[in-house]
C-alpha cells in the first residue's frame, strides 16, 4: 500500500476545465475532489448525501432554494445538507475543494451538458 | 435548519491549546475538525478509520510505523489509512484541517495525557 501527500496547487495545475471535478482522495467511503469552476452551475439537489465545498481561489456564490445565496471566498467551507436544492455561481474562476460521498454526483441527477457521467483520478 | 458558511481562520483565532481539536461541521457521519499542534503527539492508529490531515498553516512530519516518514505543508493533504501506526509532529506550530468519521478517537484508544473524551464544536 502506498502513502502519499497530495499537493493542491500541483493537482490543480494538471487540469483547466470547469465543472469537471477529479478525484483527488478517498477515505471511509468518501471522496475528495478537486474542481475548477466558473459560470453558471444548473440547480440540483442530492438526496441522500451532504456536500462540503472549501474554497482554495476565487469566489463562489452558493444560491440554496428558497434561502439567501451564501458567498464564500478562500479558506470558507459550506455543508449543503442532503434534499437542499442548490446552485453554485461564480463570477471569477473558483477552485474548490470537495468533501462529498464516493456515490455524489455532481448534477445530483439532473441530465445535463455540463453533467460528467465518470470522474477521473488526478 | 440553518445553513452557514465557517471560516477557518476564524475559527482558529478562537482556541489556542495544542492537540485539541475542535468540531467544524459534520457530514454524512464524517467530522471536519481544526487542530493546532506544536510538538510530538502520541503513536496511534486507528483500527477502522481513515484519516485526512491538510495543513493550513505550518509544517508537520507525519511519522509512519515501518515507513519513511512524509513532510506535509501548507495545501497539502495525507490520507492514513486505517490501521497504520502514525505520529504527528510537529516543530512549529501548525494549524491542520482534519476529516475523518464522527467516530474516530484522535489518540486511537491510547490513553494519553494528550487525550480528549470530548471535543467541542468551535
């Protein structure tokens, strides 16, 4: 078995496009993903699973139905519990660490252009 | 329900005492914790429990039982897997984001004067 540090900024640096997370970890049925985000994300929910988004750069909006939208900016993390409709925004490119189950996926279902079927490893 | 984004540095500023970490939020039966260490801790492992380390601030040595020991700094992460003897030291103090399973012990069932029954929220 191996053990391995991860370096943020190196994994982050492989890969530019947005709203297309990579696997960067796993642990007790959990994944870390890295993603890079900007634009528009579609309005989804997930429900059986809560999602932790930490900041590492730039800016996102979280907009949560029927709630206020929640900015969070570097070093800020936000759990959006299971069943809660949400929508991350961002005006700048974003990149954002993910805590989430190795089941999430990332349009919670909803078929769209932006939905990626198959995570890689990066 | 509430939905609120933390702040690390925030909540870091809050506490001061090494090796006690405090609960940041909780998801799907994981725990996100905010530690700060300064010194040796204790060799541990932790018997059905993988375990997350990303440094925020700082640097730290983890020490593996067996292995060559892995130096972590800022927006870096390890991953030990569970029932690998572990030690984290540390020369400096250093500030560490911890996820892991609500369930995980941080001395692994050593009985320690480091060790905490309970931890707070923060």
């Amino acid at each position: 078995m191996t053990i391995e540090k991860l370096n943020l900024a190196e994994k982050l640096a492989l890969f530019q496009d947005h709203w297309h997370p990579r696997i960067a970890g796993e642990l007790n049925g959990q994944q870390v993903k890295l993603v890079k985000v900007r634009g528009e994300f579609v309005w989804h929910a997930h429900a059986d699973e809560d999602e932790l988004f930490l900041i590492l750069r730039g800016e996102m909006r979280m907009e949560l139905r029927g709630r206020d939208p929640i900015v969070l900016r570097p070093g800020e993390f936000l759990i959006v519990p299971r069943g809660v409709e949400h929508r991350p925004v961002a005006g700048v490119e974003t990149e954002i660490l993910l805590f989430e189950p190795a089941s999430t996926h990332h349009t919670g279902g909803v078929d769209s252009p932006l939905t990626r079927e198959v995570l890689e490893k990066v």
